[in-house]
C-alpha cells in the first residue's frame, strides 16, 4: 500500500486474545472528487523499533 | 482484502477539525484554515495483524461526516503482546503518490473529523480482561479515554 500513512500507537498492557475481532471506526470525510479508499493496518511493533525510528528523525 | 462498509452519515456543524488522513491533490475547494496539530511521529512498519480498507466517497461541502466501521480478525498465533506497541495505520491507498503530511488548507485530502460529542474513532480490541475501546487523539496516541472534542 503507498500513500502517506498517519499512525496511533499506545503500548499494550495485556496480551490480546487470537482469533478475536478487532473494529475500527473513522469519522472520516473527502470533499471533492476523486472519492478515496482508505486502508487500514493495525500493527505490532517492538518498544525498540519506535525508540530508534525517533531518535533517527531528531538526526534529520 | 476484504471490505466491510457501516457508513452512517452524519450531517452538522462541528468546529474542531483534526487531522489529514491521507493523500493530498490539488484543488479549489474552499477550506477551513489549517489547524495546529501534533507533529504525526515517525512511521513504522512491524507484524500486520489485520488489515482492511473502505471507499469514501467525495461530498462537496463542509458539512458532511461518514463514520465507517470495518474489521478483521487477529491471527491465531498472534503471541505475547504485552509491552508492545498496537499501532493503527491509516492512509489513501487509490493515491499512492500522494504525500500529505499535515494541514488541510487547499488540500484534496480525505480527512478524520472529530465529532461534536465524540471522538474522530477508536479501534477496538479484545483481551484476557475484555474488549477495549482505544480511542484516537489528535496527539496520534491511541488512549482509552476519549478525546474531548
């Protein structure tokens, strides 16, 4: 998928359930054409991941 | 991918607008001015656990909000999870060569609105304790309580 993705992250407290449903709802709008479909990914990331990713950007 | 689409529109006038979900274009839209949000952190990139998309269809005015609820399912061997980060990605798939990186004065971007008596989403997951709500806030932190709009 491409486009430029916007992420939410919290970390996790609990181990979640497999096989369990997950929802996701977005009050989203568009205005004017062309309608878009918007994809979602929910991810898991390791604490670590997320450490490097910022402190490289604060290298930019 | 699959595609599961509950749009119930919402018709009002709110005034907080929030964040550019995806995908920029040009256009002579008239907009609100570009609010001040939260610098969007980096993106990452780690184990897909569900996926999905959705169609938003284009409006021409202001005014106009869908909420869209969609879903997956958590793969059986999705293993410990606690002490990890959840993360939920959003983007515009039908525009790959778009960039947005935020503000939406004379954008084309599709946009998530916080309403005026709720939050602009949540995602939902289950765990030992339950089902929990995490809701999206303009700080791109998934919290459990709602963002006051």
């Amino acid at each position: 998928m491409g486009g430029s993705a916007l992420q939410w992250r919290t970390t996790l407290t609990e181990d979640l359930t497999p096989s369990t449903f997950v929802q996701v709802e977005l009050s989203l709008r568009k205005i004017g054409d062309p309608g878009v479909t918007i994809g979602w990914e929910l991810l898991l990331v390791e604490p670590s991941a997320d450490l490097a990713a910022t402190e490289k950007l604060h290298d930019c | 991918m699959g595609l599961q689409i509950k749009a119930r529109p919402f018709v009002g006038h709110w005034t907080m607008l929030l964040i550019v979900a995806a995908g920029c274009g040009s256009s002579e839209m008239p907009m609100e001015p570009p609010l001040v949000t939260a610098p969007a952190p980096p993106v990452l990139t780690g184990t897909v656990l569900a996926v999905d998309s959705f169609f938003v269809p284009a409006t021409q005015t202001n005014f106009t909000v869908d909420q869209y609820s969609s879903g997956g399912t958590l793969p059986p061997d999705v293993g410990p999870t606690a002490g990890k980060l959840l993360i939920l990605s959003v983007r515009d798939i039908s525009r790959p060569d778009i960039v947005c990186t935020g503000g939406i004065g004379g954008s084309n971007c599709a946009i998530i609105v916080a309403l005026p008596t709720r939050d602009e989403g949540f995602v939902s997951v289950q765990s030992e304790s339950g089902r929990t709500p995490y809701f999206l806030h303009s700080t791109y932190r998934l919290e459990i309580d709602p963002d006051p709009a």
